[in-house]
C-alpha cells in the first residue's frame, strides 16, 4: 500500500509541475486541499500561490475570480473584495450566475472580515439562490457540494470529515483526474489506519485510569477529545502532537468535573496546589481517592518529557501551565 502510493504521489507531483494555466492551478490546489493531499506538497503549492499572487489576472469569469480570493485569502494573502465589485450590476446588486460560480462566491465570501460589506451582501445573495437552485437539481456531485456547503461553508468545515465527504462527489465529477483520485483513496486509508493506531494508544492509556470504578463521576470522552485533536490537525506528521493533546485534555476533563461536580472547596485547592507543585511529595495532601489520579497525572507528563526527548522536551512546561492554570 505504502508503495503504491508512492508511485501517486510522484504522479501527482508531475501533474502539479506540469499546470501553467492559472485557473487550473487555482483548482488543483482548492482540491488537493479538500481530498488532504496538500501536505505531501507543501513547498510546490507555496510556490504556487506565490504565483497566483504576483500575477496579472483580471478575469469575468465569477467561479474563477471567486476561487482566487478564497484560496489566497485562506492562505494568509492579503486579498481586497473589491475584486468583486465587476459582479454587480447598475444598480448595485450582484448578478445572476451558474450555480457553480455562486457557490464559489458563497464560500469565498465566509472569508469576510469586520465590516466588508461587499461580501456580508454576497452571503445573502448566493445563499438565496442556491438554495432556490438546490431544488432543481438532481442527484448530482454540485447537488451534494451545495447542500453541504448551505450547511456548513467550506471554510469552516472540519478538513479531514470534508474530506470523506469529498472524496466520492470527486469520483463523480466529470473533470476528476483518476491519478488524483486514486492517491487520495489510498492516501486516507493510510491516515485511517494510523488514526485507529493512535486511537488505541490513547484507549488504553485511558483505560489505566479505570474511570467507570474510580472516577465514576467523570465523563468518558477520551475518543471525543481525540476527535478534536484529529479536527485541529489531521496531517500525519502531528501524529505525537494528537497524542499528547488528547491526553492532556482528558486530564482538563477530569479536573473539571472533579471540581465541579464532586468534589469539596477544600479538597479542590488541595488538588490545585500539588499539581501546582508538580511533585510526588504533594500526593500525601491529596484525599485517597485523588492519589492514584495525581501519580498518573505525574507519570503521564514525564512520559511527554521522554518521547520528546532532551531537544524538544522543555515544551511540556508550556503543557503543565496550561494544566496548572
């Protein structure tokens, strides 16, 4: 498996150096992105929006002119709106396009910042077409993207659960490159298969705490808050970090319903002082059914300091501040 996707990522590279025209690049990029396979290209699409950036482009096409702000303003480019003024008639309306180039400029338009009006309007505007147009339209892969994105617009989707989504509305389109599409198949079974191996460790590390016999009043989100990690950085190469981080905010979890649900004012500064202190002397002040919690806690963070090693391990002091509040 790890082979074959090797020989598409090589592929894939060959199809991103060999794009001159820039609103095919625009495209490729935009879709790269959404099927998660931008991170195996990170220098060349940097390179890429630099491109598009620098360049002349002064186009009437609307998904075109839409599908530049979004990218670039996404990526950080400073963008003007006012790029859009050429979409709107005498009278100061937007006017009427394709349903593709609405939905460009429906999600492009979410990239808004305080008091852009321009795009506030072309919120309302594309937002009442396309869902008047999602009516007529039939099973199709744009049917699938529109009623997604009246949902929850591109920008704000959670990029590894977009990706799912997106990877059979591609498959469907008629200008889909098969080479792409392949890669990012097989590229998120790979991420799956690493996910469900980070998921286990992080279960099992849960699981030493038995919670269901000695924290019965905590909840059981372990998977929940790898979810959010997962949601905040799906790329392989943060593998550690997801780790790290959903066990650190079991450890918030469990403080939290501790003091909030069960515990006495006294016991509650009690615990807040050891793990202030950070030291296994503190576990003597603790009540007995907190101790094995705060032995673990202890352990847990050493074990950060480990994995990361001499270089990287002063980063867990940052970690316990946030603990320690």
């Amino acid at each position: 498996m790890h082979g074959r996707a090797g020989v598409l990522k090589e592929e894939v590279m060959k199809i991103i150096k060999s794009s001159n025209d820039l609103p095919e690049i625009v495209d490729l990029i935009i879709t790269l992105e959404r099927l998660s396979l931008d991170y195996h290209y990170e220098d060349e699409i940097k390179e890429l929006l630099h491109v598009i950036y620098s360049s002349k482009y002064d186009s009437n096409n609307l998904n075109e002119v839409s599908s530049r702000f979004y990218l670039l303003r996404k990526s950080g480019y400073n963008v003007p709106s006012d790029v859009l003024l050429k979409f709107k008639n005498e009278e100061g309306n937007f006017v009427d396009a394709d349903t593709r180039s609405l939905l460009s400029l429906y999600n492009a338009a979410y990239l808004r910042t305080h008091k852009e009006t321009l795009l506030d309007e072309a919120i309302s505007f594309t937002r009442k077409r396309l869902e008047a147009r999602l009516k007529l339209l039939d099973e199709s892969p744009l049917a699938k993207e529109v009623s997604s994105a009246l949902d929850t617009p591109l920008f704000r989707k959670v990029r590894i659960l977009d990706t799912i989504s997106y990877i059979p509305i591609y498959a469907k389109e008629a200008k889909r490159n098969d080479v792409i599409l392949e890669f990012a198949k097989l590229n998120f079974n790979l991420l799956q298969l690493l996910y469900c191996d980070e998921l286990k460790e992080v279960t099992l590390w849960w699981k030493e705490l038995k919670i269901e016999s000695n924290f019965s009043f905590v909840r059981d989100r372990i998977v929940e808050m790898y979810f959010w990690m997962n949601g905040a950085m799906h790329e392989p190469h943060y593998s550690h970090s997801r780790i790290i981080l959903s066990k650190m905010m079991a450890f918030i979890t469990i403080l939290d319903d501790f003091i909030d649900t069960y515990s006495t004012i006294e016991e509650s500064m009690q615990l807040a002082k050891a793990i202030f202190s950070w030291d296994e002397c503190a576990t003597s002040l603790l009540p007995e059914y907190i101790q094995d919690f705060y032995m673990y806690l202890l352990k847990t963070f050493r074990s950060f300091e480990y994995e990361l090693g001499s270089e990287k391990g002063y980063r867990v002091f940052y970690l316990k501040q946030v603990v320690s509040g």
